[in-house]
C-alpha cells in the first residue's frame, strides 16, 4: 500500500513538474502584442502617392500591413460585418477569445472524417495569427489560445473585429476588405452591393483557391449558404436571398481615378529618403482634377495633329504663389507598343528655342537699358571655326531699328544674338543657372552667341520653374511636388521692376505685330505674359506663360527626335497653353498683371523711342527709375567695336566658301562688311588681293566671287584721318 501511494505520489510529481514545464514553455513563447492595432504610423516598405485631396495616385500592395486602405468600423458596412461574423465565428461578440463550443465540435467532426475538414478558429485566433505568424503546428495552435484570450483582455471587440476586417489575407497580397473590394469590383466599400459583401465573406476562407481572377470559381453554393444562415437570424430578407439567388455576379478591374504615372516616378526618385518621415503615405501638390482635364487637352491637341508628324507632348501647370506643381502631364498612357511613351517629356531634355530670350533682355534691362532702348535689326554673321554663320529671324526679314519691346515681342533672333554679345554668354549662363537651369552646364564658349536662340538643353520643368521665378517679383524658389514639402528662401535674380518690365511686354499683343500680326492666339481674355519657341528643323514646339497666378509650359514633339510637319510653338503648343489657362481660370478671380508703383509711365514716340511730342505716333512706355530717355537723344545699343578697334567683320580670317556648281559665276557674289559703321565716311576703299576692288561710303561691299585664296583690307577715309582694318586671308573653293 505505501509502495502505491509512492508511486501516486511519483506520478503526480512529475505530472505537476511536465505541468510547471509546459506552462514555462507557453510563457515564454507568447509574444507580446502591440500597443495599437490600427497600424496607421507603422513604417511602409512603398509610400502611397496622394494628391493633394488625399486621392490615390498608386495602388501598392508590397508592404505586409494595409496601411493605405485602412477603414475604421464605423466605414464598413454594417451587413459586411455581420457576414464575416456568421461566416467565420458566429459567437464572437459572446466567446473570450475562444470559441470552445465550436471547437469540440470540429474535433468531433474530424475525427469522424478523419481528416482536417474544420478549424473552428475564432476572428480573435485569426487575428493572432496575423499578429504572431507562426508554421501551422500544434503548438503554434495551443499559443494562440492562450493569446487569444490576452488579446481580448488587451482590446476591445470592436478594435478587434476592425483590425481583422483590414488586415484579412486574400489572393495577390490583399489585405482587408476594403483592398479587395477594389480589386476585384472597382468599387468603395459603402457602394458594394449584398452579393459583393457576402463574396469578400466567403473568400477568406480559402483566399489562394477562391481567387476570383484566376478561372472560373463558383461561389454560389457557400453564398447560398451564408445568406440563409444571415436570413435565419433576421439579418436579412426573404426576397433579398431571392435577388442573391438570381444575380451574377460581375467583375470589375480596378483603375486610378487618374493616371500622373511620371509624377509619380519623379516623387519616387526625388524623396526617396521621404517615407521613412512621413509614414505610409506621400500628400503631394498634384491636383487630380485638374490632371485628368489637362491631359484630355493635351491628348486631343495630339490627335488633331497626327497628320503632322507629332507623337509626343507635356504640360506642366504650376500654382507660382506657393510654387506648387498642380498638373504633371504627358501626352497618351503608357504603352509597350507606342516608342517613347515610357520617357518622361517633362524631365527630357530639349532645345528651348526662343523662350530663353526673356532673360536676355531682362539681364540687359538690370544693366542700363529700357524697353524703349533702341536695337538693330539687321543682317548678322559671325565666324564660326573656318565657317561663317548667318543669324536670321524666322521670318527671314529684317526691321531696321526698333525697340528693344518690339524686339522680344516679336522673338526676333538678330537683336537676340546682339544682346547677349552685350551682356556676355558667361554672365547670361550664369543667369540662367541662378534660375535653375542646372542642365545648360557646359562652358559658355561650347555655346557662344547661340544660346539665346536656344542652342543647349533645357527641360520644360527647369523651364516652367524659371518662368514661375520671373512672375514671382523675379525670386528663384524651386518647384515643390510635395504638399508640406519646406522650401529655402527665395532667391533674387532680377529686380521688381525688371520682371515686371518684362512680364507686361509678353502680355502686349501690340508688341507681337510685325512677326505674329493680330496675335489672336497669343491674346487671352485675361492678361498673360505669353512667349513661344521652336528649335531648329522643327524638332521642339514651345508655348510658355503665366497669369497673376498660374505658370503653365507645353512642349510637343517626337521624343525619338523626328521632326514635326512645320509645326512652331504658335501654331501647335500656343493653342493647348490657351485652353489649360482657360482651365485653370475656370473658377478664379481673374486680375491684371501688378506693375511695381515706383516704375516711371510715360508716353513716347515708336520709331525713336523719345519722349512723345505731337509730331510722332507715340505709346506707352514704363522705365526702372533714372533710366528715362532724354528730350533728344535715344538709348541705341553701342556697337561693341570702335573706330579704333576696326576689322572686317566679313570674311573672319581663314574663312572657306565653297561656289555653288548650280549658280552662274557671274551671278555669285559675297558681302564684305566692317564691324561698324561710320555715318561720316567720305569714302571706304575696298582692296582684295593688294587691288582696288571698289569704292563707295557703306560699311559694306558686294564682290564677286573668284576661286583661289584671298586676300581683303577695308580703308576708311574719316574727316579725322584714315583707318584701315587688318588684312584677313580666305579661301573659295570652286
């Protein structure tokens, strides 16, 4: 009898010590839960890209919990709830944790099977599981009931069942009802009809096998059955089973609610430290509505101009008050089989043409001159290596002198050039650096007097960014893309008074007459400071401006640099720049471009730019205070050769020309030209080869042309004596 009673007591021993051990091993392999549930500042492996009312640019499902499509309790319906209640744990707002009831009978109804054919988990077990994933053992299964009843003293039903409802695994990597009722309906939680919700209930139980997207899956039987257990307990209606019974149901691929597929890259390359800031999600300044009505503008002006050989365009509206990107547009959707479509025309790099020459004459006007100082409009050459280049304008006529206004409203390219001679290629290089251009970053001498016709390569964001500087009081701050983005403090690159100088001239469609006539185009119903561009051959159409609010750029072109069917920034890009601003302006207080209060208004005569008297056709002039023309001498831009440093201009020395085999000798001819003028000459003496040539009093001489290598002097008789030029040697090849 004692030896029994040792044995008891042996057992029991070890019972209890197996006991203390198993509670041991359960205690340390619980794990702690978090603080929250919700997981709305837990860090993203993907942001989500919003725009600036909190709508989805992206759709992400690569981190491992929903944090973009998160719905408290209160947003899901009440019917989806309840489905996923008798679908998965009928009990639970009754049960601790465990259902204990439902458990037995699965054991019963497996061992009967003898197989697994039920888990009887609670929506509490399924939610530890996604909080403590683990491999599918007994063990694994023993922990989360213990956990389980910890999770239910730790958070309330509610927090539970709205943490379940997010986080529930289905097909694809969706999490929550909310990523799945948009995947496979395209539609919001609050509009999903009963079918819809009874089906997000139903495919959670199997979720790789019951994808709806791979193959046929009948649902019927299980929705069938849910519905009649939901009806049984008076949550929903007879005919309302009836209309489940009958409906099919119908699929729906999700889609955005707009593209800005290339915004969305430069947010992604631009602040790809930014996320682990700001959480899940990334608020950016692109206005979705407006996104959507720019890119239809811009897809139909493409398609209008098919036939013209255009394939490619971009826009970019951009809020200069607070420096903010609304709109980030190309032309068309991504698509494998369109070349090109996956560039972003936007960032690409492009000939800017004419719209850089702005900022030549404003640089010119923060050194001395005025919109009334007089510039020559004239044939221009230049030597370029052992060749010679000929500036001309696009029309390919000339106007004499004229006014360094009508100069820039007309995008004259010979005025142009002789600008930044005056201002210097370096210092209008560094200008245009000062202004964000950071593409232009060769040496001022690889592209000489070119570059203010358009000779580098801009994009239109460095563009757009350097016009919203000039209509904002000529400070440089860099374009933001995102919402709450910090932005250093603005930079001074041209005065008040200068920039609004020049803002009023590309508003004046009297300005624009000689080269655009009417203008009608370029001549909006609300001020617009307006300047176009196109680069040599067609191969860019610009159209650039800015109201008292809005700066908005638009290229068109052929990314694989194909040229366009003479298709200008006038005729293609203006008209998609007038519809986006009437856009924009749809719903806004519209006003005047601002004049600074301190410039100087006063009335002068057209041709000479002097104050006005009766005997002129006069206008309105503004000026920087103290750079007022005098009562009888006009500014006129001083040639930048004296009389003491005078040359041949033509032909630069080494210069080869070649006959044109086409052209009768006799008929081909060649202009000899000084460097200046000299209005007082009694005579200029042509000299080629050591002979006289010819004779008259012009600062330039028509010679026939002859092959061989030559040699030219020019000597000028003045009342104060005679100057020569040095001799230049060139070369005609026949």
């Amino acid at each position: 009898m004692e030896n029994m009673n040792a044995g008891k007591k042996y057992l029991l021993s070890v019972a209890l010590l197996l006991l203390a051990l198993l509670a041991w091993k359960t205690w340390r392999d619980m794990r702690p839960f978090p603080p929250y549930l919700d997981f709305a500042q837990a860090q993203a492996y993907k942001v989500q890209i919003l725009d600036r009312q909190q709508l989805p640019l992206t759709v992400t499902y690569q981190n491992y919990w929903n944090l973009h499509d998160y719905r408290g309790l209160h947003e899901i319906p009440a019917i989806l709830q309840q489905a996923f209640i008798f679908a998965e744990d009928k009990r639970f707002f009754s049960h601790l944790g465990v259902d204990w009831q439902a458990r037995w009978h699965a054991l019963l109804q497996n061992l009967l099977a003898r197989r697994i054919v039920r888990g009887a988990s609670t929506i509490t077990e399924q939610s530890v599981r996604m909080l403590h994933p683990r491999p599918r053992t007994f063990w694994s299964r023993w922990l989360e009931t213990f956990e389980a009843i910890q999770l239910e003293r730790r958070f309330s039903k509610g927090e539970i069942l709205e943490f379940y409802l997010n986080q529930i695994h289905y097909a694809r990597q969706l999490r929550g009802v909310a990523q799945a009722a948009r995947h496979y309906f395209d539609r919001e939680l609050d509009t999903l009809n009963l079918q819809e919700m009874l089906t997000l209930a139903v495919l959670v139980r199997s979720p790789s096998r019951l994808d709806l997207r791979s193959g046929d899956k009948d649902l019927s039987q299980p929705l069938e059955i849910l519905a009649q257990r939901m009806q049984m307990a008076g949550f929903l209606q007879a005919q309302e089973v009836q209309v489940l019974h009958d409906a099919r149901l119908e699929l729906h691929s999700p889609e955005l609610p707009v593209q800005a597929t290339h915004f969305v890259q430069h947010i992604y390359q631009d602040h790809a430290q930014q996320p682990q800031a700001t959480g899940s999600k990334l608020v950016t300044t692109l206005d979705a509505v407006l996104q959507g009505r720019a890119q239809a503008i811009l897809d139909q002006r493409l398609e209008s101009l098919r036939d013209k050989g255009v394939r490619n365009g971009a826009a970019l509206i951009v809020d200069y008050q607070t420096r903010e990107i609304l709109a980030w547009v190309n032309a068309g959707q991504l698509d494998a089989a369109v070349p090109g479509s996956h560039i972003d025309a936007v960032t690409t790099l492009r000939q800017p043409g004419s719209t850089l020459k702005p900022f030549i004459y404003a640089l010119a006007l923060e050194n001395g001159w005025t919109a009334a100082t007089l510039i020559e409009d004239s044939p221009l050459s230049e030597s370029v290596g052992v060749g010679l280049h000929s500036y001309r304008n696009y029309s390919r006529s000339y106007h004499g002198w004229l006014r360094l206004r009508d100069a820039l409203g007309n995008s004259l390219n010979v005025p142009a050039v002789r600008t930044v001679q005056f201002v210097g290629v370096g210092r209008f290089l560094q200008t245009l650096h000062n202004l964000g251009m950071y593409s232009l970053d060769a040496h001022p001498d690889f592209y000489g007097d070119g570059l203010a016709l358009g000779n580098g390569e801009i994009s239109l964001l460095e563009l757009v960014q350097a016009y919203a500087s000039l209509a904002a009081d000529g400070q440089f701050q860099p374009l933001r893309s995102l919402l709450h983005e910090d932005n250093p403090p603005p930079q001074r690159v041209f005065s008040s008074a200068v920039s609004a100088i020049i803002a009023n001239i590309l508003s004046d469609s009297d300005a624009r007459r000689l080269e655009f006539g009417s203008g009608a185009l370029l001549r909006f119903p609300v001020q617009t400071a307006v300047k176009t561009g196109t680069s040599n051959d067609y191969h860019d159409a610009w159209a650039v401006g800015f109201n008292h609010h809005y700066c908005i750029g638009v290229w068109l072109g052929n990314l694989d640099n194909e040229p366009m069917a003479q298709v200008s920034g006038s005729s293609g890009s203006a008209l998609v720049l007038r519809s986006l601003f009437a856009e924009v302006s749809r719903f806004d207080d519209t006003r005047a471009l601002p004049l600074p209060s301190n410039l100087v208004r006063l009335e002068i005569c057209r041709d000479t730019g002097l104050p006005a008297d009766k005997n002129c056709a006069s206008r309105t002039e503004w000026f920087v205070p103290g750079t007022e023309p005098s009562a009888t001498q006009p500014h006129v831009v001083p040639n930048p050769a004296t009389p003491d440093e005078l040359r041949l201009r033509q032909p630069s020395p080494g210069l080869q020309m070649a006959m044109d085999p086409r052209i009768p000798d006799e008929y081909e001819a060649f202009t000899l030209a000084l460097n200046t003028q000299f209005p007082d000459a009694e005579e200029v003496e042509w000299w080629v080869d050591g002979e006289i040539a010819g004779v008259n009093q012009s600062s330039t001489f028509v010679w026939n042309l002859e092959p061989g290598t030559h040699q030219v002097q020019a000597r000028v008789y003045l009342p104060e004596g005679i100057q020569e030029t040095p001799a230049v040697e060139f070369v005609v090849k026949k």
